[in-house]
C-alpha cells in the first residue's frame, strides 16, 4: 500500500495512515484505478473531517459509500446545503459534498449479490436456528431502513422537507475541539465499542454478525474491484470492515 498522495498526514492526527489504506493501480499507471479505503467512526466529527480531507484532496472519479444504494438519493438531499459539514447524514453526506464532481454509489447491503453471498454461506455453515434467525431478523431491519430512506429521498425530491431517518449519534466532542482531542477521542471510541460488542453479545448473534459481516465485505470487495475499473476510487466504511476489505482487495 503507499502513502496517500496530495495530503499532508502528518499534519493533523485526524488524517493519518491509521485509518486509511491506499492501494495503487496496477503499473505501468499506478494511479489508474488506484483505490483509497477511509475508515470511520458513524457521526463522529474526527471520521468527518477524514473522510473530507482524503476526498478533496484525491478527487476521485468515484466514491463508494457504505450506504445500500437505494439509500444514496437521500444523502445526495443531505449534501445541497451550504453549511460544511452537512446538519444530516455525517461522514457520508459530508464525503458526498466534497466530491463535488464525482460519481458516488451505494456498496452496502440490502442487494440481490449480498443475498447471494449470505445464502451461500448459510448453507455451507449450517448454524444453528437461532444464529439463523438473528440473520433474517437483522436482513429485515436493514432492508427496511433501506427503504425508509428511498421514501424519505423521495419526499424530499418533491418537497422542501429534508426528513431525517437516523437520529445523530451523540459524542463528548465535537468538531470545534482540538484535533489532537478529537482523534484521541475517536480512537476510544472504537476500543469501547469493540469491548462493548465481545462482552455483551450472545454467541448466536456474534455469529450471525460474523457471517453477515462476511457476506458484506465480500460484496463490497466484489464492487470495489468493478468500480477500480472506471477510475481512481475512494471508499468510506466502518473502521471495522476496514482491515478485511483491504485484505481481500489485496489478495
């Protein structure tokens, strides 16, 4: 992987090679296709300052969200405002307005190659019936928000209302703290969270997470490599799919 080109990282802690991964194209032009991973925290101000930098500084001919891509109609709504970053929709709207000439698609869940992968992988795994469950209950819940955002997106496309489908995630800091505060903070929050996760979930719904976690990153890589094609490519996602995304585009 290089460095990241045109930005200078060692400039803020908020922007540096920790969480973010650059992959080259392949020679004799290495910036043809070259593909730029960026991960995030969800609403956190560090993850949208990132996520802003790396894609006015790369201008990218493409930008893949961690977003379903019927959900991409409304963060596109989120990003027209004037205010920097936007007041809805966090690091994805904020990445989206500052590609102001780039291609922007969903990679996410809920697609038809996701429930490909996930089937495939149930039936080569047979879990058991409440690890099954889990499963479909979490595709049900993610597939409707899916759509919530579709209707939302279109409301808003014939109307002024800008509906807002999540609720913003609440930090202990914002973007008007220290950079150093704001990166310190950032990191935290992604320990807790990991601590969270492996002391209070249950076996079954670690391994429905597990499997559906490894359907996703399988698509989202599949549609990484499609979209390195086209173009030079930044890539927002959770800093958890990060390290195995960059692995399986790296094999």
């Amino acid at each position: 992987m290089d460095p990241l080109p045109a930005i200078d990282v060692e400039s803020d802690p908020r922007v540096t090679g920790e969480y973010v991964r650059r992959m080259p194209g392949s020679p004799p032009h290495p910036d043809a296709g070259a593909l730029t991973l960026v991960g995030v925290v969800h609403d956190h101000p560090a993850s949208t300052y990132r996520v802003r930098q790396v894609v006015d500084g790369l201008d990218p001919e493409m930008l893949a969200l961690e977003l379903p891509p019927i959900s991409i109609p409304l963060f596109e709504q989120y990003a027209t405002v004037d205010r920097s970053p936007p007041v809805f929709g966090g690091e994805m709207s904020a990445a989206i307005q500052a590609a102001t000439s780039t291609e922007v698609v969903g990679i996410d869940r809920p697609t038809g190659g996701f429930f490909r992968r996930l089937g495939r992988l149930l039936l080569r795994e047979r879990p058991s019936a409440s690890t099954v469950r889990n499963v479909v209950s979490n595709a049900i819940k993610t597939t409707t928000h899916a759509v919530a955002c579709r209707i939302a997106a279109a409301i808003g496309a014939r109307t002024s209302v800008r509906l807002e489908v999540d609720s913003p995630m609440s930090h202990d800091v914002d973007r008007t703290d220290a950079p150093d505060d704001q990166a310190r903070h950032e990191r935290e929050q992604v320990r807790r969270s990991r601590s969270f996760m492996n002391a209070f979930r249950t076996a079954s719904r670690t391994r429905a997470s597990r499997l559906e976690d490894e359907a996703r990153e399988e698509e989202m890589a599949a549609r990484l490599r499609e979209l390195r094609e086209d173009g030079t490519t930044v890539a927002v996602v959770g800093i958890d799919h990060l390290e195995p995304l960059a692995e399986r585009l790296d094999h």
